[in-house]
C-alpha cells in the first residue's frame, strides 16, 4: 500500500499529539501545560509563524468587499427603482378608462397583471446578468486569488 509523505507526517503528528494527552494533568508543572489552540495547531500541522498577507491579497479582497457592496446598493436601487415605475392598480384602470369608458374590472386586472410581470421579468433578468454574469465571476476571481495565494504561501 502506497503512502505519501504527507499522510505520515501527519500519522506522526497525530501519534505524538496522542502521547501529549495522556498525561495526569493533576501531576502536570505549569510549564509543560498545554493550551487547546497548541494541540490544535499540532493536529494541523501549523505552527505559530504564520505570515501576514501581502499587499495584493488585501488589495484583491477589499476590492471583492467593495465590488459586493456596489452590487448590493445596485440591486437595491434597481427593486425601489422597478417599485416607483410599476403603476398602481388604480393608475391601470384610469388609463383603460379613457379609451374605453365602459372597460369591466376583470380586463383591468390582467391589464395589471401583465405590467407588473413585464417589470418583474426586466428586473430579473437585469439582476440575473448584474450577479451572475459581472459581480460573481469578479468576486470569486479575486477572492480565489487571495485565499488561494494565502494557502499557497503557506
């Protein structure tokens, strides 16, 4: 059975993080005590040099925040802008009612119906491409590059 360097090494780890715990910890000295973080960072392999990231990693994922927070102000100004532009039930109806005074309810109703879904099929389709097709390729190449890079360097 094949196995890699890296599973051994962390076989090994794991086998002297194993000897740490059995200790009597009554019996233990203060200075051989050890925190949870340490046998954490045992387990995984980290040690306590963990290096800052570089200015381009903090470059990549402020501007990822920042191109999040114009996607969010956009959206919310595309839903009030679609809430103003779609026209009350009320409006409808007095606009069927000048060309055709005699016009029954029912017709008023789908006359509305489909305005507002016609406004609502525009907005999403405009959401749809401003998330899906500009804002989360843009955020996830410049978040993978940033986390990835950080974990590369490690």
């Amino acid at each position: 059975m094949y196995k890699d360097n890296h599973s051994i090494d962390t076989n090994t780890r794991l086998h002297s993080l194993l000897q740490n715990l059995s200790f009597d910890p009554m019996n233990q000295k203060e200075h051989e005590k050890i925190s949870l973080r340490q046998i954490t960072d045992q387990a995984v392999g980290k040690n306590d040099s963990t290096k800052p990231a570089t200015w381009a990693q903090g470059a990549s994922a402020k501007l990822a925040a920042w191109i999040l927070l114009g996607v969010l102000l956009i959206v919310s100004l595309a839903v009030i802008y679609s809430l103003i532009k779609t026209p009350s039930l009320a409006e409808v109806e007095r606009l069927l009612r000048q060309s055709d005074p005699k016009v029954d309810f029912q017709k008023v109703v789908e006359a509305y119906q489909t305005i507002s879904d016609s406004v609502f099929n525009r907005l999403m389709k405009f959401l749809q491409y401003l998330v899906g097709t500009i804002a989360l390729p843009l955020i996830t190449l410049l978040l993978g590059y940033a986390f990835g890079k950080q974990n590369a360097d490690t």
